[in-house]
C-alpha cells in the first residue's frame, strides 16, 4: 500500500523493510517475549503506529492486545499502552482533515474494528473491571475506549453493559473520580451509554446520578459554567426526556427546587457568553422535559405545580420582563414559561397576575401580544408569544372570560390610557400584514375554545369602522373581510376562527345564517373550480357551511337544515362538497399540525394550521358528512332522540339529587346516633367516677374521726397525770394553759369537723338524687333499646299475622269444596249418612280452627296496638331523658366544684390535727419527764366518750383536782 512509511528516522519504504513487516514482528514479540519489559515496548511501539496505519494494526494485534489487558494486568503501564492502542485503532477522531471518502472509510473501519472486539462479550466485560484500577494512566483510556465502543455501535455495547453485573455501577463511580478529566469524559461515557435506552436510563437514575450532576454543575458556575456544564445538562436530558419514571424520581427527590438557581440572571448586557447562552439554553429545555405536554397529565401537573410552589416559575417570569436578555433566550424562555402554565390553573392565575416594569406597568400577557401584532419582531419569538397565549387559556375558563371581557362595550377604557389584550387582538386581526391576521385568529379562538359562554358573548361586541358609519359586529366584520379577498393565510385565520366561534354555539350559528350574503359567498367559494393554492379555503368554507348545517336550531325558517342541505345539492353536490370538505385533512401541513402542540414553523407561509384545529376537524368531519347525507324524517327521529335522551337524563339528574339529599339527611340521622351514644357513655363515665370519689370522701372523714377520738384521749390523760402530782406548780400551771388552749382548737375543730360532715351528707343526698337522675337517663336509653326490640318484635307479628291469614284463606277454600262435596254426596242415600257425619267432622274442624284463627288475629291487633301506644310513650319518655341529661350535666358540674371545695379544706383539717397531735404529743412527754403517770388508752376512750357526750363541760375541770 502506497500510504506506509517507515517507522524510524522518516526512513522510506522499500522491498525489505516495510512498515506491514514491522508491525509483524512487534506482534510477534507481544505474543513470544517472556520478558514484560520486551512486551512492553512493542506495544508502546504499536501505539505509535496504530493512528497512522489502523488497518494493519488492527488486523495484526487487536488479538495479542487483548490478551495483554487479561495476562498483564500486574502492570498498570502495558495496561496503559495496550488501551491507548485499541482507542487509536477503533476511534474515527483524526487530527489531521481529510477528504470525504476517506472519513467514510475511516468510519466505517471503527465500526468493523469494534464488531470484531464486541464479538467476544468478555472483552467489554473485561474493560469494565480495568475501570476499576485507580492508576490514572489505566482508568482514562479505559474510559476513552469504552465511549468510542458507544458510538460506534451503541445499541449492542448497551446491551452487553446491562447484562454485565454491575456494569453501569462501576461506570457511575467515574462521576465520584476526584480527577476532573476522568469525571469530565465519565460524563461523555454515560451520555452515550444513556442514549435512547430506558432501562440504563433508569439504573443510572437510581445510582444518584441526579445528586451528582446537579452538584458538578454547581460547582462548576452553574449557567456561568463552562462545557462541563453543558455535557451534564445533556446527561440530564438524557435520563429525562420521554422517562416517566425518572421524572417521577427527579420531581420527588426534590431536584425541582434546585434548578431554580440556575436562572437568577442580571439585567445587564455583560456577562452573555455564547457557552452562557448554551448552557442557559439547555437549562430552559431540561425545565419543558418535566413539563412537557406529550408527558402523562398527572406527571405534568405535579411538576408544574412543584415549579410554582418553589418559585421557579417566578424566575423565569423575571427573565420574560428583563432587559438584555439575548433573543434566543427570551424565546425559549417563553416557550418554557407556556408549558410550565399549560392546563394549571394556579400556574396561570400567577401568569395573569405579572407585570411588566414599565411605568405604569402592564400586564405581562398585553406585553407579550404587542410583539406578537408588531410586524417587525421575529417570527420565531412571535410563534412563541402565541403559543405562551394558547397556553394561558388552555382549560382555563377564568382567563378566557377576561380576555373576552376586554372587549365588550362596558370593560373598554374610554380614556385610551392603557392598552387591553381584546384591543390588540381585533388590532392584529383587521391589520395590513397576514402573519398578524393569522395569529390574532388563532388567538381569539383559543380564548372560545370549549367555552359557549364566552361565544355568546363575543357576539357582542361592536366596532367602530369609520366615523359616521354604525358600528358592526366582530362577527359580520370578520365575513366581510373574507369576502373582499384578503391573502390565503389571512382568511384561513378567519375561517378557523369562525368554524371554533359556530361549533356547538346555535345562537351564533342563528347570527352568522343572519346575513344574508354570508351563505351565497360560501356555496359560491365551495362551487368553483380554483387552483390548489384555494382548495384549502375551499375545504374551510365547506367545513364552515357544515356546521351551520348540523348546529343549526332552525330558528330562521329561510336557512332551516333542510333548505340548506337541498342548496347543497343544487348549487354544489353532495359528492362535490364531501370531496372540497376533505381537502383539509389531505393538506401537507395538516399532519405536522395535529403532531405537538407548539406552533413550530421554519417560515411564516407555513404557519396555515393550528392544533386545536387540527382535533375540531376530525371531530366534525365524520359528524357534518352524516348530517349532508341525512334526510328530514331521520332528522327529526334524532331531534325526537336527543329529546328524549334529555328528558331521560333530567328525571334522572332529579332522583340522583333526591337521593344525594337522602343521604345527606341519613347521614345526619346517624351522626346524631353516634353523638348521644359518646354523651351517654361519657355521663355513665361520670356517674362512676363521681361514685368513687364519695367512697373515698368517706373514708377519708372516717379515718379523721378516728384519729380526733384517739386525740381527745390523749388530752384526757394528761389532764389525770396532773392531778396526781403536785410538784412544779408554776409548770403546771403553763401547760394548763396550752391545754385549754389545744381544747378551745379541739373545739373549733370539731365544729369545723360537723359543718364539714352536714356538707358532705348534702353532697351524697345531692349525689344520690343525681345517680337517680342518672339512672334515668340510662333507663330512658334502655327504653330506647326496647323500643327497637319492640318494633322488630311487631315486625315479627306483623310477618305471622300475613302468614296467618293466608292460612285462613286457605281454610276458606277448603271449607267451600267441602260443601260442594256435600252437596254432590247428598243425593247418594248408600253413603249419605256416613258422609254426613264425616262432612260435618270436617267442617266442625274448619269452623274451630278459623274462630281460633280470628281469635288470635284480633288478641295480635290489640297487642300491635298496645306495642305502638307503648313505643309512643317510651318515645316521649326518651326526649324527656335527653333533657334530663342536660339538666344532670350542668349539675355534675356544680357537684364537682364543691366537692374539689370540700376537698380542699379536708386537707388543710388534716394539718391541724396533725400539728395539734404534735403539741399534744409534746405535752405528754413533759407530763412523765415532770412525774406524772399518764392512764392507758382503753381507759381514756371513755373520758373521751364522756366530753362527746357532753360538749358544755369545761375544760378546765380536771386541772383544777391538782
């Protein structure tokens, strides 16, 4: 081959020592040298000729390479060598430019040259564990190899990765590598290994790639940041993009709200780099990934709402009203702004509350439509200005109704201060330039789309056309001009706008048939034989004369549905209108339209359809070919139907509200049910608790007399010990005294102690009455319980009462064959006295059972009787109970108040005759230190018995024996 040159010393090629000859004898070498120093520089010398002569390289030793990376793995630098070769032989990148052909020839030897390495799946497998090694000089051309392998044959390398155990594992620890350059093409590697594979996508999201992506990019600057930034936000694309299960994981991980710094931008013109506006670029396409209208709705709505609630979207509102923000941000920005409002209504509430900073300040919506009419902007940024407004009122009933009302007569400014977004829209529509027509339709139809309040009231609305002329309805405005012959894309505006302002709307249907030359312009568009270029406003024009046809309420008798359809097949045919009606749906740009929501056109004489018109039209285009075919008696049998159906679905809207209120009231019934129940239960609570806390009064006052019985008797021994001893009388004397003293205490004590004990004998009177009370009321709900027996019981009667007399009528019946019995056998005189012996057995029998029948039958009506005046009675006694609960709760209350009173004072009693039983205690021991005997116990109870018993003794008495 003519392209080999000599290795060393730019040596020629010649007949004996060739560069093929070369590269033989160093493959020879790597696979016979037992020494690894030999090994190794051959293969550093095959990597110097491995860029300049792939194809001999990679024939030769792509197989003795490989066995390298498994033998000699020890040795971190053939490693090296070994990989660096295997990336020059299998990687398209070339430094040097080159032809054409020979890139082709180039690419198509590294997908050769790879098919050959990914042959062997243990050959990836085996560059997955190198990736492991730290050693700088093995893991990064690993890294290089293995992205190369991806973009040569991505889907097939994917494959074997996923399979491998741990293989993407292993790839996501590069992103953790503390050497930038491997991070950075760690990066590159799972970009290409992410790519349009989901379940990768997926594994590579659970091992918290999202953590570490958004962590590089804010270290790197975020927007301000460099190509790093930029391949993570494509990494980030990558496992987003069309991945409802990774955009679930990102939304509920919280990553929403860290992408909002990304857009805290400045107002000044500085600091616009064109790798800011990439990296800004991508950030603005990540945030429509999670938003995007062709995601499941629910998905979109979370993250929309997620958005609102962590202030993104007002960030991006402030780029919108910013100054100096570069064009192709401000669009994109837009765009991204429309699909995070799309469908939310608080996303859109928020929307329609922005202003700009202007002064004074406008809303941000009347902004944006005046670069949407100003012919002078961009195309780009106004097609994103119309679908931002297309996203405002899509499903949003509220917005459009302000919309519409900007136009009516008693909601325009008369000063003409300020601008509204109905003025700029007629504006726009009526101008000279058709792009403006065309939006401004599109526009306002948006603002009726699935609305008929809001087509009723544009109805209204009046323009003024020149001074002295009577002002004209929007509607005739917009017919006359498309009968004066305005450019294509200006009349299919309109006629859009017409066919979405007379679908489902009769009153407006009922306005345009109205005038008279509306329906003449129309058969006339549709009947002539014009160019393809007017084909699809012919299609328009039977698309419009359809549906007055099929939501026409014949309410004017000179354009009913019959009269129209037989001008149809006069004047046009229904064959040749069928035939013009589906030349909307054959154009070329119909199918891009209906595809995505966005208005997305390379130049403004494409932009002919909108979506939403897209989906109008195939709904109508089956229903409105029906109707032309129908004949007068099939349309009154489905007027006669759709009555029918009406009245149908009014009787059963009436018992669905009839049973909505039943069960509301059942629901009430039971509520109160389950609220006596608790009361009850509480009051029974009460009455227990109540009970105990008596008991424990009792016991308590006692132990209190107790314990003043045995402190009177230690009082009546002291006193006897002093008679007994007359020594120390100056002693004596003073603790006479603090005797008297304790006894005039004991005294009051005592009274103390006897008001206490009529107060607590109140209490249990009062406490008694209220258990009775009590007992009552659980009586009253027992009653209640009885009643409920009772009436199942009667219900029971009731069942044998029908049983009963149905066995009577049987009885009836019989009795009446019986007697016809007797009088056939009558008339036999054999058997005549024998069968009226058994006959009149019989019916004695009958007759017996039937009385005693009747019997219980009325003894069951009186007890019925005496069971409903009963359930009357206990009836009356139960409201009477419930009253009575009431009243007992009120005086629970009362009750507990004085005996936590009574308590309270028991426990300051208790201390006194603690602190009296301490002084007492005192003056007894005294008493023997002075000499005095002091009288047992058994002895003092009856002196104690005796002051009880006589309470006007003096105290003193037994002193004065001293």
């Amino acid at each position: 081959m003519n392209f080999l040159r000599g290795v060393m010393g730019g040596q020629s090629a010649g007949p004996q020592h060739t560069e093929a000859e070369t590269i033989q004898k160093l493959c020879d070498r790597v696979a016979s040298s037992t020494l690894l120093d030999d090994r190794r520089n051959a293969v550093r010398a095959l990597k110097s000729l491995s860029k300049k002569y792939r194809l001999e390289v990679g024939i030769q030793a792509m197989e003795h390479l490989i066995h390298v990376l498994q033998t000699d793995r020890s040795d971190s630098e053939i490693i090296g060598y070994a990989l660096d070769t295997l990336y020059n032989i299998i990687s398209n990148d070339e430094e040097e430019e080159v032809e054409e052909n020979s890139t082709r020839q180039s690419e198509d030897l590294g997908s050769q040259f790879t098919e050959i390495f990914i042959k062997q799946q243990e050959n990836v497998t085996l560059l997955l564990s190198l990736l492991e090694e730290f050693d700088f000089h093995v893991r990064w051309p690993g890294v290089k190899l293995l992205t190369s392998l991806l973009k040569q044959l991505g889907p097939q390398v994917q494959q074997i990765i996923l399979v491998s155990p741990m293989g993407v594992s292993r790839l996501m620890d590069l992103l953790a590598d503390s050497r930038e350059v491997i991070r950075n093409d760690g990066v590159l590697l799972l970009q290409a290994l992410t790519r349009s594979n989901g379940a990768i996508q997926k594994i590579v999201a659970f091992e918290n790639a999202f953590e570490r992506l958004l962590d590089i990019i804010t270290e790197e600057g975020s927007s301000d940041g460099g190509i790093v930034v930029e391949d993570c936000l494509l990494l980030l694309q990558n496992l987003l993009k069309n991945n409802n299960s990774n955009q679930n994981f990102f939304k509920e991980g919280s990553y929403i709200q860290r992408m909002k710094p990304w857009f805290e931008v400045g107002d000044e013109n500085s600091g616009w780099s064109a790798q800011k506006v990439t990296n800004l670029h991508l950030m603005l396409q990540l945030v429509r990934v999670l938003v995007s209208p062709t995601n499941p709705p629910g998905a979109t709505s979370s993250c929309q709402k997620a958005m609102f609630q962590c202030g993104l979207l007002q960030q991006l509102c402030t780029i919108l009203m910013a100054t100096g923000v570069p064009a192709d941000i401000l669009t994109e920005t837009i765009n991204t702004v429309s699909e995070v409002i799309r469908g939310c209504q608080v996303n859109q509430d928020y929307f329609a509350s922005v202003n700009a900073p202007s002064n004074p300040p406008r809303p941000a919506i009347v902004v944006l439509l005046m670069s949407m009419v100003n012919e002078r902007q961009p195309f780009v940024l106004r097609c994103a200005v119309l679908y931002c407004f297309q996203c405002f009122l899509y499903k949003n009933q509220k917005g459009q109704g302000e919309i519409v009302s900007t136009l009516l007569p008693s909601t325009i400014d008369a000063t003409g201060n300020s601008v509204s977004a109905g003025q700029l829209l007629c504006g726009g529509l009526f101008s000279t330039d058709s792009l403006s027509n065309w939006c401004a339709a599109v526009a306002l139809a948006h603002a009726l789309q699935e609305n008929a309040t809001q087509k009723e009231q544009l109805l209204r609305v009046q323009l003024a056309t020149s001074i002295g002329n009577p002002p004209v309805s929007l509607l005739q405005q917009c017919t006359n001009i498309l009968s004066q012959g305005s450019k294509i894309q200006t009349r299919v505006g309109l006629l859009m706008l017409l066919c979405t302002w007379l679908s489902n709307c009769p009153i407006a249907v009922t306005h345009f048939l109205h005038n008279s030359a509306n329906v003449p312009f129309l058969t006339g568009q549709i009947a002539e034989n014009l160019g393809e270029e007017e084909q699809l406003v012919q299609g328009l024009c039977a698309l419009l004369l359809g549906i007055s046809i099929y939501f026409n309420d014949n309410s004017l008798e000179s354009y009913m549905k019959e009269k129209l359809k037989q001008l149809i097949e006069k004047r046009i045919g229904k064959e040749n209108f069928i035939e013009k009606l589906g030349f909307i749906s054959k154009h070329e740009l119909y199918s891009r339209a209906s595809q995505k929501p966005q208005p997305n056109f390379p130049s403004p004489e494409y932009m002919i359809f909108d979506h939403e018109f897209t989906k109008l039209v195939k709904e109508l285009e089956g229903v409105i070919t029906k109707a032309i075919y129908k004949s007068s008696e099939e349309d009154k049998k489905e007027e006669e139907v759709k009555k029918t159906l009406e009245q149908h679905d009014n009787i059963v809207t009436h018992y669905k509200n009839m049973i909505r209120e039943q069960d509301l009231q059942l629901e009430e019934l039971r509520q109160q049910v389950s609220t006596l129940k608790c009361q009850n239960e509480q009051l029974q609570t009460a009455v227990t608790q109540q009970v105990s806390q008596i008991q424990q009064h009792k016991d308590q006052y006692n132990l209190l007399k107790i314990q003043l019985g045995k402190d009177n008797q230690h009082q009546g021994s002291y006193s006897e010990g002093a008679q007994m001893n007359g020594i120390q009388p100056e002693e004596i004397s003073r603790l006479r005294e603090e005797i008297e003293e304790l006894k005039r205490n004991r005294e009051l004590l005592q009274s103390q102690l006897t008001e206490k004990d009529s107060v607590i004998e109140n209490l249990k009177s009062s406490q008694t009455s209220g258990t009775n009370e009590q007992s009552s009321a659980i009586a009253s709900a027992r009653d209640f319980e009885e009643v409920a027996e009772l009436k199942q019981e009667l219900a029971t009667l009731k069942s044998q009462l029908n049983s009963q007399s149905v066995e009577i009528t049987k009885l009836q019946t019989e009795k009446q064959e019986l007697l016809q019995k007797t009088e056939a056998f009558a008339k036999s005189a054999e058997v005549q006295g024998e069968s009226e012996t058994v006959i009149a057995t019989k019916t004695t029998d009958v007759e017996g059972r039937l009385s005693a029948l009747l019997q219980e039958t009325k003894e069951l009506k009186n007890e019925i009787k005496a069971l409903s005046e009963e359930r009357t009675a206990i009836k009356e006694q139960l409201d009477s109970s419930n009253s009575t609960i009431a009243i007992l709760q009120t005086e629970k209350d009362k009750l507990e108040l004085e005996i936590t009173d009574s308590k309270k004072e028991q426990d300051d009693l208790l201390v006194l005759l603690a602190d009296q039983d301490q002084k007492i205690l005192s003056l007894k021991n005294k008493l023997k230190d002075l000499g005095h005997p002091v009288e047992e116990e058994d002895e003092l109870e009856s002196g104690d018995q005796e002051d009880e018993d006589d309470e006007s003794e003096d105290p003193g008495k037994d002193l004065d024996r001293i």
